[in-house]
C-alpha cells in the first residue's frame, strides 16, 4: 500500500509540478545534493562515497537519485525535489517540426505562464505578456496589410471551458464567414477546438481556439490567430509549440 502511495505521488508531482519550481533554479542543485546527502544519513549507506556522490550530478543520474528520495523517503522535501525534476531535465530541448512539408530540427525553450509551462521558439517568436494574457508573437511581424499572427494563452479562474465555449462560439459566429465547433480533441492538446475562417483568400484572417480544462474549475484560453497563406508556417508552428503545453499546478 505505500509503495502504492509513493507510485501516485511520484506522478502527481510530475504532471502538476507541486511548487513555484521554475522560479528556482539556481537553488535546484544545492536542494538536491542536500537531500541526497540527507537520505544516505538515513539509511547509512557508508558504502557511498563523497566523490560518488558528487558524480551523480548529471542529467539523466539526477532524475533517478531524485526518484529514489521518493521512493526511499515521506519527507516533504523529498517530494519537493520531485516537482522541480521538468527544469532540471529540459530548460531546453529539440523538437521535430513538419513545416511546409518539411522535417525541421527546432531548438525550444521552457517558459512559464500562471499555472502552466510552455516551450517556445525563441529564435522566431518572443513572450509578451500584456493585460494578463501572455502572447507569443513572431519577432518580425508579417505585412501590416496582413491580419496579426500571434497565440495567446490566458487563464479564466472562475469559468469552465464548456461555459466559454458557447461564448466564444457566438462571437465568432458574429464576424466569421466559416466556424467550426470541433468539440473535444486530442491534438495537439487536449482541449475544446473551435476553427473561425473569414474566407478563402490567402490573407483571410484564421483563428483557433483550444480550452483547456486548468483542474482547479477554471480554463486556459489559448487563440491561435494567422491568415491563411501563413497555415503551413506560423500555423504549423503554433501548432508544434502547443503540443509542449502543459498544465501545472497554481503557484500559492
């Protein structure tokens, strides 16, 4: 029964990142070689020597020493450790994007967002954040002829993702010549989908929406605005940076 327990916290302190842990970074390191060290106290492993210890420090070896202080250990501390694991592992990593009928390699990096992480392609696009929504937007902006391109994340604390559907929904349906209810997708997130398209011309203006269920009764608004020449490209890239979505849990 309590490895069973362990298993469940293990889990939960990945998907939801318990703590403000990206906030932490310089100090991630000295937490964990701290309770490392706390954790051969405990169980007097004298077997283990300091240097040993110190060599454990990599990438990968980190992860599991972290796991073990989960697995051997209730302390809080230990769980802690586990929440921060995602920024120790990945404050960058690589991606395959399909763009244009092409395979493109893509250097992304973690950001953070109130109650949710999100890598993006810092080499094309920038965070902005501005009246509490943040937006990622290209850092060379099309045509001023041509409709904005940007996705905008927001959180709605107090409104479920079904209630801005019907919302949203209408609106769109006010300034759109084609919306689409798709329901409940899987891709790339999990999400309500709604698809707005206001012609076919290649500048014909194209909005997504994804609502996302935040766990605590709330929604993560995500709008995905380009035109429609731009769906290969700014598109497939929204696209690939949302699939890097992730839900964690409100910083306290």
């Amino acid at each position: 029964m309590e490895e069973k327990i362990f298993d469940q916290e293990i889990r939960e302190a990945l998907l939801k990142a318990t703590d403000a842990s990206l906030r932490l970074k310089k100090d991630i390191w000295k937490d964990i070689e701290s309770q490392i060290e706390y954790y051969e106290k405990q169980k007097e492993a004298r077997t283990m020597k300091r240097n040993k210890s110190k060599s454990m420090f990599t990438a990968l070896t980190l992860m599991v020493a972290v796991l073990c202080i989960v697995f051997f250990t209730s302390t809080n501390a230990g769980r802690a450790a586990v929440a921060k694991i995602k920024e120790i592992l990945a404050p960058e990593k690589v991606i395959v994007q399909d763009i244009e009928g092409e395979k493109e390699d893509t250097k992304v990096n973690l950001n953070e967002g109130p109650g949710y992480i999100i890598y993006v392609d810092e080499e094309m696009y920038q965070v902005v954040k501005e009246d509490g929504k943040d937006k990622i937007v290209p850092k060379f902006q099309p045509d001023n002829n041509l409709p904005e391109v940007y996705m905008e994340i927001q959180r709605v604390v107090d409104k479920s993702p079904q209630e801005i559907t019907i919302q949203l929904e209408a609106e769109l349906k006010s300034s759109f010549e084609t919306v689409e209810n798709c329901g409940m997708v899987n891709d790339p997130i999990e999400a309500i989908s709604l698809y707005a398209r206001s012609g076919l011309k290649p500048d014909s203006t194209i909005v997504r929406y994804y609502l996302v269920d935040d766990n605590h009764g709330g929604t993560f608004v995500i709008k995905q605005q380009y035109f429609l020449e731009a769906a290969e490209g700014h598109g497939a890239r929204f696209y690939h940076m949302l699939k890097e979505f992730k839900v964690v849990a409100p910083q306290e």
